[in-house]
C-alpha cells in the first residue's frame, strides 16, 4: 500500500533506547549531540524578533513564487555585505534548505536519478534524496592532518554516470567542519560543465568560522560558475529554525540559468510555503545577526579549543582539525571495540552522550561527533568522564 520511498529503518537503536530508558529513570545525562541552538542558553533578543511580526500588512495575501521583492532584497543585502554582488531576482524565499533540496531534486531529478553528496555529511540528504525519488551516490572527503578533509577528486569523477544531475557541496561541511577552496570550486565547476551537471551549494554554516585559513572559500556567491544553486538560511545563520526562511541563489549561463528560474517558479507557485509574516520581519530579523553569532562563534570556538586541549596528551583520542560549523571530530586511532560499542559504553557506565561515526556515514571506524554548541560546564565535566 505504501511508497517505497519510504522503506527506511523505524526502530530506535541500541544508543537512543538507552538514553530514552536513562532519562526516563531520572538520569543526567551530559549530551553532547544537541544541535538545537534554542534550547542551549543562548540570548535571544525575544522582544526585537517577536515585534515585528505583528504587522497588519500580514493580513493580506500577496502570493509570489519567488517570495516577496522586499524580503528577497534583504537577501541580497545580506550578501552585499560579506562583499558579494547577487540579484533579487535571482533569488527564491522557501521555508527551510531542506524544502530548498526537494525544490531543486523535483527540477533535476527524474526517478532513479543520482545526485553525488560527500562522505561523511548528515544524514537528512539521503531522506530528502529519496522523497523525491532519486538515490545519494557519495564521494569522499579524505582527511590530511596538513590540510584537513579535502574532497577527492579522482574518484568523485569515476562515480559519475549517465544517471548523476546534481553534485552537492556543503561549505563547510557537516559533521566535518571543512570549508571548500577556490581551486577546489574551480573543479568542481569543470566537472559541472565536463558532464553537465547542476551544484547544489548549502552555506548554512558559512558564517561559524574557526580555524579557516586564509584558502577557504566562504561562499560561492557572486563566482562566475555552470548552473549554480546557493542555499541559505536563517535555521543556523541567525540561529533561528523556526521562524523557517531560507533562499536558493541561482547562478550561471544565462540560458540555464532562465530555464531553471521559469522551472522553479513553476515548482515554488505549486507550493507557495513561505508565511507573509517572516518575509515582512526579514530585515529586522537581519538586525540580531551580528550579536547571536558573537555569542555562538564564542562558545564554539571555547569548546574547540577545549577539546583540543583536554585530549593533547591522551594518545588514544585525536579532535581533527575543523574550519567551521558547529561539530567537532573524535577520531579514536587506537580504538579497540567498534565505535558504537564504545559510544553506548559511554552513555552507559558514564551518562555521556556522543554520536558514532556511522551516524554521518563515516567510510571506516573510530569517529564520534561533538556538538560544539554543549554548554561549556557540561562540556567540561563529560572530557573529564572520557578522559577518566
């Protein structure tokens, strides 16, 4: 009776029964996998956001596929700020990147289509990958302790097949925390253009900088590319997902790029999902940018540098090098069980709660993933449980 789409696995595992069972009994539990900046004490300007969406404006419907221009203009100030030049017209407003992925899969995709997303990243672009009816085929992110993950090119291309329309790049990646170079985009566009296939670029997280460099390309926005989709939004930017906005940029050739813009309004106008209410409070919502991030760019770079720190001398446990977001990377070299026995020993005799690497889809054993958003008090009490 029902859509094999969804044909997915529906029962806990062993790790979230634990912790359910744990909580239930009354347990502290030190977490550190929550990635939900409102319920981690940070300090919201509550007045200035809620304000400003009592608007009577609200009350009348004005549909626009593309979203409101005024919204849409705010973006594209946005992006004038971090010196870059995009149009409004290029862009459109949807409630959510992930409602951004199944836009664009329903423009690229037809069933059985394979989109090529790296490894390891989160979880979510598989689900949404097969709502639409296509297939995830991964290409790996290879860890250098020089130069952190690096896409791998080489076999990036023997993955390509008549099937593949789409190549996602997430800057910086998630869990890895890598931003992509310039000669890193450079080939990714040659491959683009070689095969012809569409970039999908999520910069979510392109605002959380940590240890960056100089090499790493903030955004794409603004470079002369192949058919080019940007995603971005205010889930993680002003750490805000449940005002839901977030944009797609689309750049490119003009002739791509005007097709894809007729297709996509086609797409949007079937939808319509973004609420009048958020697009009239977008440029106020702009406003609380710069003091969220301060407050959240502080607590992650503390905790990196904890981590960095606390586990120098522990020859058992490496944190890799990350450029940006708001995860860190264990790599546990001499690790003597698998990882997800190790995990679920931890949460166990301990009450600490990581993630295992297999949840991002790690190629090999020996990785867990920290939220650098944890509190820095339960941050530190859970290092000394690991390290004990």
């Amino acid at each position: 009776m029902f859509s094999k789409r969804l044909n997915i696995e529906y029962e806990a595992n062993e790790l979230s029964l634990l912790y359910n069972l744990k909580t239930k009994h009354g347990e502290r539990i030190l977490d550190l996998t929550s990635s939900n900046p409102t319920k981690l004490n940070f300090k919201y300007d509550a007045k200035h956001i809620l304000k400003h969406f009592i608007d009577d404006r609200s009350l009348v419907y004005e549909p626009d596929p593309k979203g409101m221009i005024s919204a849409r203009e705010e973006v594209a100030k946005y992006y004038s700020g971090v010196g870059k030049t995009v149009s409004a017209d290029d862009l459109f407003l949807v409630p959510s990147t992930s409602e951004a992925y199944s836009y664009l899969f329903k423009l690229l995709l037809d069933a059985e289509d394979e989109v090529l997303m790296p490894q390891p990243s989160y979880p979510l672009f598989e689900y949404l990958t097969r709502l639409d009816l296509g297939n995830v085929v991964y290409y790996p992110l290879v860890y250098d302790y020089r130069d952190g993950w690096v896409p791998d090119f080489a076999l990036l291309e023997k993955k390509i097949s008549p099937k593949t329309k789409a190549i996602v790049i997430i800057n910086p990646n998630n869990p890895t925390g890598s931003y992509i170079r310039e000669s890193d985009y450079e080939a990714f566009n040659n491959l683009s253009e070689k095969y012809n296939l569409a970039l999908i670029v999520d910069e979510v997280f392109s605002d959380y900088e940590i240890e960056a460099g100089d090499k790493a390309l903030k955004t794409v926005a603004g470079f002369n590319s192949n058919l080019t989709f940007v995603l971005n939004g205010f889930s993680k930017m002003l750490a805000l997902p449940q005002m839901k906005f977030g944009w797609i940029l689309i750049q490119g050739g003009k002739k791509l790029k005007d097709e894809a813009v007729q297709r996509l309004e086609v797409i949007a106008d079937t939808y319509l999902s973004v609420a009048t209410p958020v697009q009239f409070a977008v440029k106020r919502l702009f406003e609380t940018r710069e003091k969220i991030q301060e407050e959240i760019s502080g607590r992650i770079n503390k905790n990196y540098n904890l981590l960095k720190k606390e586990f120098l001398l522990n020859p058992d446990i490496k944190v890799l090098n990350c450029e940006g977001g708001w995860n860190a990377i264990l790599n546990f070299e001499n690790l003597l069980v698998p990882e997800d026995e190790f995990v679920l020993k931890l949460l166990d005799k301990k009450n600490v709660l990581i993630h295992p690497g297999y949840y991002y889809d790690f190629f090999t054993e020996g990785f867990a993933v920290i939220s650098l958003l944890t509190e820095t008090d339960v941050m530190e009490k859970a290092i000394e449980l690991i390290n004990g």
